[in-house]
C-alpha cells in the first residue's frame, strides 16, 4: 500500500509536492486527477498558457473551473499571460492561489492587492534570465515567488541547476528578515534533484512528467518523489 500524506522536513520546512497535469493524460483528466490525490499530492498546479507569453496555448478559467469540481486539493494557476492583470478576476473564482510572470506585467504591486482582494493568495514568478533581487521589494507583500528553472512553456525540460542559486540568495534573503513568504521550484525536478531543491530552500516542488509519465502510475511516482525529499 502506498504511503500517502506523508510530510518531509528540511531545516524545519515543509516541503509540499505540487503536480502539474501539463503532461498528464486529458482524455482521462479525472482520473488522472484522483491518482495523485491518492498518491498524497499537497496541491494542484494548473499551467494557463495564452499564446503570446509562451508559445504554446492550454486552457483558460472554464477548465480550470471544471476541474476545481472534481478535486478538493488547493489549486494554484500559473499564469503564462500578458497582461496578467486583466485576467485575475476570472481564475480566482475557482483558485486558492494566483501566480504571474514578473516579466510580463508592469503593475506588480497593483496586481498583488488586486488577488488579494479578491480573496486569493498571490505569487509572482521569475524567469530564468531574471535577476532574483528584482523580487526582493515584494516579498513583505506576496505570499509566494516562483523560481523558473526551465524556460517556461513546456513540460518535459532538464532543469537548469545554476538556479538553484537563486533559490539560496532567496531563502536567505527571506530568512534574514522573517519574512512568511514561501518558495516553490518549477521546471525539471525529478526523483534525482528534488532532494537538491529541497535542500536549497525551497517550500513547494512543481512536478509534471516526474509524476505524469509513462514509467510508472503517478501515485507510485509521487511516493517515489516524496522518498527522495530528504527529512
């Protein structure tokens, strides 16, 4: 029987576990779906692409809606868009937690306390090429930043190791200050680097095709996941 719920500590953090059905199967979303609720995922992240930020397009607030009626996870959307601002109000009907690209709007502030108003937490993402101090006047405010580590739009990439630098600078950056705002990893981790991001400060780990993949059913590759976390 697999273990499930089972929590891991680094430092006397939480680490959460936050699958993406980027690359799961959409002909049997819902099952899919109950997999990694058996297999103890934490969360349920939901990449929205539009096109334009990224090249590729997913789906928009109505699958997102639908989904939020067949799981009871906490779902978190990614927000691969411009313009990020003029679409909050659409995603936080059904989401816990709105995240947007840093790159991609010029009203960071504003866009912030708009989520929040509309009763969701925020987080802002951070591309690969972007220095993470351009954060650092956020961090009081946001409940989450994003570290990219693989250029965002398609699920399946190595991740890019030397950002996990900047997950450091931050977690110290944060700590210093006591700030309550957490870090989550998205792009590339597998059973043979989670246990690196962990270790470099990271609060919740995004897995796509580590979880959803043809090797294994995503339960077992969550509890693998989780076992490679180290306590």
């Amino acid at each position: 029987m697999l273990e499930t719920n089972k929590t891991n500590k680094v430092n006397m953090r939480t680490i959460k576990l936050a699958p993406s059905i980027l690359t799961a199967d959409f002909s049997k979303l819902f099952e899919e779906i109950r997999a990694i609720e058996r297999g103890g995922a934490d969360l349920l992240h939901l990449d929205v692409m539009d096109g334009q930020f990224v090249p590729p397009i997913t789906f928009g607030a109505d699958i997102v809606a639908a989904i939020s009626k067949i799981t009871n996870l906490p779902i978190e959307v990614h927000l691969m868009v411009t313009n990020p601002e003029q679409h909050i109000e659409s995603f936080s009907q059904t989401a816990d937690k709105i995240n947007f690209h840093f790159e991609a709007s010029d009203q960071i502030s504003e866009t912030i306390d708009a989520i929040h108003k509309l009763g969701c937490s925020a987080g802002i993402c951070i591309n690969p090429e972007t220095p993470v101090d351009m954060v650092n006047n956020y961090l009081e405010k946001t409940e989450q930043i994003m570290i990219m580590t693989i250029n965002p739009g398609w699920g399946g990439q190595t991740m890019m190791f030397e950002q996990l630098n900047k997950v450091k600078e931050l977690r110290k950056t944060i700590d210093i200050h006591k700030y309550k705002t957490q870090i989550e990893i998205d792009g590339g981790v597998k059973i043979e680097n989670i246990g690196l991001c962990a270790e470099a400060g990271a609060d919740t780990l995004v897995c796509g095709s580590s979880v959803y993949n043809s090797k294994d059913k995503p339960e077992s590759n969550l509890a693998k996941l989780r076992s490679a976390i180290p306590d």
